[in-house]
C-alpha cells in the first residue's frame, strides 16, 4: 500500500522577520519591473537614435543623387569629357570636408547641441537654396536650340550643394559616435551606406526615370506627353521643402546627450582641434593608410568615371539606364547587411583585399561591353539580352563596391578616437573618398588626349585638337576615332590595380593588426 500523505504544513505566522522578508521580495520585483522597463527605454531609444541616423544619411544622399545624374544630362546633349573632367570637381568638397571639419567639430552652442549648432543651419540653407535654384536650373541646361548647358554655372551650383551636404555629413558622422551607444556604433556604417544608397537612387535613378518623357509614356502614362512627369526644377523645389521640414522636427524633437559629450569628445577650440588633427595625421598608422588608400582605387577610374558615359554615347538611353538600376535597389540595401557580417570583427579589411581583384577584372568586362553595344544596336534600340548582360554586370560591380565600401566604414568606425570623433572619422573617410574622386577626374580628362582621330575624306587635314576637327568638317571631311582613349585607359588602369594588390595589398591589411594605441590620439596640453 501506498504510504500515507504527510499533513499540510501549517500556515505561515505573520512575524517580523517574514514582514521583512515579504518587502524585500516586493522591492526585488520592483527593481526587476524598473530595470525591464528602463532596458525597453533605451531599447526604444536606440531605434530610434538609428532610424534618425538613417534619415539623415539618406537627406544627405539627395544632393549626391543629383549631382550624379548631371553628367548623364549633359552627355546626352554632347558634352565633352573635358567638361565633364571639370564638373567631376563637384563631387571633391566630400573629399576636402577635412579643411573645415576642426571648425564644425569645435565651434557650437552649448545650449543648443554640439552637432545640431551645425546641422540645423546647414539643412535649412540646404533647403532654401534648393528652392532658390529650383528657379534657375532649367536655364543652366540649355534650351537645346543652340544655347548649350552652362557647365561652368551648374559646376559651381552643385559643388555648393555638395559642400553643404558634406558639412553635413561632418556633424552626422560625430554625432552618430555618441548618439549611438557603445555596442550599436558599428551600425553607424550600415546607416550611412543604407541611408546614403536610398538618397542616392532617389535623387538619381528616380529622377531620371520620372524626368524621361519616354520613360513616363511607356511605363506610366497612358497618353503620351512630350514631357516627363517632373523637371529637375520641380524635384529640387520638393526636396528642398522636405529639408526644411525634416530640419524643423529634428531642431525641435531631437536632443543631444548632454552626458556622453563632455565626457568622450570634448576639445578646447579651433586651435586644439586642428592641433589634435596634426597630431592624428601624424601618426604612423594613420599616415600609413592615407598613402595606401589614396591609391588603391587608382585601378577602377576607368571602369566607375567613364563607363556609363559611354554607354550613353553609344546610344544606350539613360532613362533604361536608370530602369535598369531598379532591380538594384534592393540589392544595394540588402548587400551592406550582410556584408557587415564579415566586416564586424577585427580584421574588416580582409574583405576590401578579397574583392579588389573581382572588381578590377569587371573593369575590363565593362570595356567589352561598351565595345560591343554599338554592335547589337538595332533601329528599335537595344535586344532585351543586351540589358540582362548590363544588369549582371552592373550586380556583380555592385557586390564588389560595396564590400569594399563597408569594410572601410567600418575600419574607420573601428579605429576612430571618440576624442574628437567628427575630426577623426572625418579624417579616415575623406581620404577613402578622394582616393576615388581624384583618378576618376584624372580618368574623365585623359579620354579625349587618348583618343586617336583620323580625318577622313580630307587630304592633309588632322583631328588632334578641336579647332583642327572644324578644318577637317569644313574640307569635307569627317573625323573618325580609330582609338578611343576609354579603352586605353581601361587596360592601364587594370594592370596598375593588380600592382598594387600583389605589392601594397598585404601591408594594407596589416593595418588591421595594429593594437589600439596605434589609432589613439595622444593629447599634449
């Protein structure tokens, strides 16, 4: 038989021990509640510290988009590479944002935010003179009728507008190092590559989509008009308001951590800023990698500065063009997720040495496909294999950007001193940008001095220069290309790039093994 049940325990007593034992059950669960419920705040904090980053990374990416889909205007209405070397120059401020960064990074109001002094003018002076020019930009393009684009004007037009995007950039690039906490920093790097592509396809691939009459008569009209659905002056009046909006919320919503500035990046002035940045460049590290990455990029110049232009000359439209960067968009936002996977531990740079060399053998692919467009080429345009190629190509391009792109943010994001946070990473990433900006610029100058002409149907008659093409088409003759500089730039350009991988590739990446002190900035008083 089973044994018997033992009898209840007898019911508790009230005592003063088991009072005290109750309370300090009940303030252990109040803690518990106050802990949860504070870790749900900073929880809900971060989010939203990352979705801000985000819009403010993706505003900064409009003037970019914009500035992009100029060259593309202005080949299609016959531009020269020689104009289009000099309006590259638009895009170097992102590139010379250091010449100013120790300013932004000192100067501010206490009361009002380290980072706010300067990103809320700079947004609203970005906005108005959005608008303003929304007023003049039709003019500057040229009517078609033989007044042709002012490539002087609009060069200095949009080198303002990228001059006050990239000041912007200075302060949401210091601001993302306190605003974020510690653990979340790195998703500083994946905001502004997801942040900026998104502003980038908005201000670029959509513009030009919804700018084309073609495009909006074939894919979203019913009846066609013989003009697209926006101008460029509609779009930057548009944009120019969201600033002004966008700018007036984060002013009047988003404060600064009054706790963390102080305390990891406080500096004394201007003077002690540019000192500290000296003392940075200074560095043996740092030094190091500003050299190698101010040429590392030297072998992609032909095949990123060059190779849409040409498609454009060759007849491709650049609305198609535009259409076929859709089906990128995804990609472009999905590729810096995943790749930050492999770029978040210690050593990020063995992604950048891994898909250097895939990126410099489509340099090459990129030049047989402009060689082969004009031969598909039929009266209705371009076969639909024809964009299916273009459309591979430009995916595999875009995966080995990106790893690149996202291995450097976030080396930079892993080596950067709090200290001065905004001077610092601003350093590390101006540099990565003018070792793009200034072989593309170089790139885009070399193609006509490369080129070889011949004129023919002209006895004794030349086309080396341009006053020498106009003898020639005055004599009757006509002047035909029997070596086109792209191509000769695109063969150098990959046989340097394959120098540097096998002779500067591995002291690159030792960069990453240097210890923490290396990159720290020693402050003298």
């Amino acid at each position: 038989m089973p044994a018997a049940l033992p009898p209840p325990p007898p019911p508790p007593q009230p005592s003063p021990a088991y009072g005290r034992s109750r309370g300090s059950l009940q303030s252990v669960l109040r803690l518990k509640t106050q802990v949860g419920t504070e870790a749900s705040r900073q929880a809900f904090l971060s989010l939203g510290s990352i979705l801000l980053l985000l819009v403010l990374y993706v505003l900064q990416g409009i003037p970019l988009g914009l500035a992009g889909s100029v060259p593309l205007i202005l080949q299609s209405k016959s531009a020269s590479y020689t104009d289009q070397a000099f309006f590259s120059f638009v895009f170097w401020p992102f590139s010379l944002k250091l010449l100013w960064a120790p300013l932004v990074d000192a100067v501010y109001l206490r009361g009002f935010g380290r980072r706010k002094s300067w990103l809320v003018p700079t947004q609203y002076i970005l906005g108005l003179f959005m608008i303003y020019m929304s007023t003049q930009v039709d003019m500057l393009l040229g009517d078609g009728k033989g007044r042709g684009p002012d490539v002087v004007a609009l060069t200095v037009t949009f080198f303002l507008f990228e001059f006050l995007a990239a000041t912007q950039d200075i302060a949401v690039d210091g601001w993302a190092l306190t605003m974020l906490s510690r653990e979340n920093v790195g998703y500083a790097s994946t905001c502004n590559s997801v942040g900026q592509t998104a502003g980038y396809f908005l201000g670029n691939v959509l513009f030009l989509a919804l700018e084309s009459a073609s495009f909006c008569n074939k894919y979203l009209r019913f009846q066609p008009q013989p003009q697209g659905i926006v101008t460029l002056s509609d779009f930057l009046f548009f944009w120019g308001a969201v600033f002004l909006i966008t700018t007036t919320l984060v002013a009047l919503l988003k404060k600064e951590n009054k706790e963390l500035t102080p305390t990891k990046e406080e500096t004394k002035g201007i003077t002690d800023t540019y000192r500290l940045l000296f003392s940075i460049i200074k560095m043996p590290a740092v030094l190091t990698f500003c050299l190698l990455i101010l040429t590392a990029k030297v072998g992609f110049s032909a095949a990123d500065a060059v190779t849409g232009l040409k498609l454009v000359e060759e007849g491709v439209p650049k609305e198609h063009l535009a259409l076929l960067a859709v089906p990128m968009v995804p990609l472009q936002i999905i590729l810096p997720l995943i790749i930050s996977k492999y770029t978040a531990g210690p050593q990020p740079l063995n992604t950048f040495y891994k898909a250097m060399p895939f990126r410099l053998l489509l340099g090459l692919e990129f030049a047989f496909l402009v060689w082969w467009t004009p031969k598909v080429k039929h009266e209705g345009g371009f076969p639909v294999y024809y964009y299916v190629v273009v459309l591979l190509s430009y995916a595999l391009h875009q995966i080995s950007l990106y790893s690149m792109y996202v291995a450097i943010m976030a080396f930079n994001a892993k080596v950067s001193d709090p200290l001065i946070g905004g001077t610092y990473m601003t350093l590390l990433n101006t540099v990565s940008n003018l070792g793009g900006n200034w072989p593309s610029t170089v790139a885009l100058w070399l193609v006509d001095p490369l080129t070889v002409k011949e004129c023919a149907g002209a006895r004794e008659q030349t086309c080396g220069t341009t006053v020498a093409a106009e003898l020639c088409t005055k004599a009757g003759g006509s002047c035909v290309t029997t070596l086109d500089g792209y191509y000769v730039e695109s063969v150098i350009c990959v046989i340097l790039g394959f120098g540097w991988w096998f002779l500067l590739g591995p002291k690159f990446k030792k960069l990453q093994d240097e210890g923490q002190t290396s990159w720290k900035c020693k402050r003298t008083n």
